[in-house]
C-alpha cells in the first residue's frame, strides 16, 4: 500500500516516514497471522488475486497502520520527520522546582494491542483466499 492510498482511507495520521515504519510492522503482523503451521506465507507465496480479496489485504493493512500509530499516541510517543520516536510526551514544565510532567500513559498494554491488532486481521481477512483459493487465515498444511 502507497502513502497516498492510506491517506484516501485514513485522511488523519502518521506522517509518511512514521507510516512506512508502521507499515512495515502492519504487514510482519498480517504475515504471521496468514502463515499456516507448516510455514508457507501466504501473503507471499500467492497474494490474492481477486479484487475484493486483494482490497481486504490491503485495507486490513491500513487498519493496522492506524491502530499501530493510535497506540503510539496514546502511549505519548511522538514520531519524528527522520522515523526515529522518542519517549513520553511532556505536558508541562515547571522551572522554579524543575518539575516535568508527562502525558498519562496509555490504560492499554501491550496485550490489548495484539488482541486489537488480532482483532482487525480477522474482521478483514477472513474468508479472504490466497492466488491458490487457500483462505488466508487457514492454518493447517498449505494443499500443494
């Protein structure tokens, strides 16, 4: 997925840097998700060819991209122009007592994550088939 078709979906974001970085972390969580247990990726071996299994891939990735970067910002990173991300956003400082204060972190874990990133891989992939008509969230051994 381009930078310019993720705007079209999601018009609030990451900057283009902080999207390629997100994007690369979007598509190793699809990757994982799609690998059956006798480690045959899917998503590479047979991308889907059917446009609406092909937009599903593509719009699940989107959707994982947005969630990645909600949660960077809920957790107070901020993304920089370069891709590098720093730590806690400070809200407030205080020069007399040099006090800094931080903005809360985010009541989700990292355990929410996954289940929200899990979560989107499913609303958009299931039923969605590979190249071959293999579903892309089967996990048994990859019909040869």
């Amino acid at each position: 997925m381009e930078y310019a078709r993720y705007k079209t979906l999601y018009p609030d974001g990451p900057d283009e840097s902080a999207f390629d970085r997100l994007r690369w972390e979007a598509r190793r969580i699809m990757d994982r998700a799609t690998t059956g247990l006798d480690g045959v990726r899917k998503l590479a071996v047979a991308p889907p060819v059917r446009e609406d299994d092909a937009e599903a891939v593509e719009r699940c990735e989107a959707a994982l991209v947005r969630t990645l970067w909600q949660t960077e910002q809920a957790e107070g990173c901020v993304s920089r122009a370069d891709g590098t991300v720093t730590g806690k956003v400070v809200t407030a400082v205080t020069a007399g007592s040099e006090s800094v204060s931080f903005a809360a972190p985010a009541a989700a874990s990292g355990e929410d994550r996954e289940i929200r990133c899990r979560e989107i891989v499913e609303r958009y992939l299931s039923g969605a088939a590979d190249a071959n008509g293999v579903n892309l969230l089967y996990m048994g051994r990859y019909p040869r």
